[in-house]
C-alpha cells in the first residue's frame, strides 16, 4: 500500500513538473521572452565526489529590481565574467535563467534536453492514462 502511494506520489510530481516546463515553453513560443543584461556578480562552485569532480559557475544579473542567476557547467566551451552582456530567456516565473549569447556568441541553444525530455514524458503520460486499459486487455488475451 505504501509502495503504490509513494509511486503514485512520485508520477504526479513528474507530471506536474514536465506540465510546468511545457507551459513555459509554449508561453515562451508565443511572447518573445529574450532578455539583455549585465553581469555584476560570477561565484564559482566546485563539487568533488566520489569518482566525479564538477564545477560550476553562477553569474548574476539585475534586472527591474529582480536579481535574476544562472549557472552552468564549467566544462561547457564558454565562460561568463563580471561586466560580459548576456541575452538569456527565464527557465521559469521566479529568477533562473539559461544564457544563449555572450558577448553575441551563440553558448546555448534556446531549449535544453529537460525541456525536450518534459514533452515526451507528458505526451507518454497522457497516452498511458488514456490507453493502459486497451492495452493491459490485449496482453491478456
């Protein structure tokens, strides 16, 4: 019983979670959300764990009052620096961001593997709910 309340628990978060990352994504489509700003502030962050080593940078920007960050990894081919201007959109409705240009060089493309892998995972989501029975019907036969 605990089992199957804990998985159906862990389905709706990832049901909830690609739905926001999609209505983002199609809110974005629609209203061109691409942003300028400038750098004031670049943390680095190293992780080291077993068998791994990841490091990290988080760059700040200001903009409207709001301070907006994003981060990425540092074995990407780019860095980002105080005063560099970076074109970005908002992953989400709160303050992160991703960066696609820096210094109008192209870093990143405008959507991620997330936002991709959300869009399969709530389409098979979907199929699976309405479907599940035809198909649990057909294997039994």
């Amino acid at each position: 019983m605990i089992i199957r309340i804990l998985t159906y628990l862990v389905l709706i978060t990832l049901f909830l979670s690609s739905l926001m990352t999609v209505s983002i994504n199609v809110y974005s489509l629609f209203n061109d959300r691409l942003e300028k700003g400038i750098v004031f502030k670049t943390e680095e962050f190293d992780y080291s764990g077993y068998d791994q080593s990841s490091s990290y940078t988080t760059f700040y920007i200001k903009k409207e009052g709001k301070r907006l960050e994003g981060d990425y990894d540092i074995d990407k081919n780019f860095s980002i620096t105080k005063g560099d201007t970076v074109v970005y959109r908002r992953i989400n409705f709160q303050n992160q961001i991703r960066p696609l240009r820096v210094n109008s060089k192209k870093v990143q493309s405008y959507y991620g593997p997330w936002d991709y892998l959300s869009l399969i995972i709530l389409i098979a989501m979907i199929l699976i709910y309405f479907y599940w029975n035809k198909f649990i019907t057909k294997l039994k036969q």
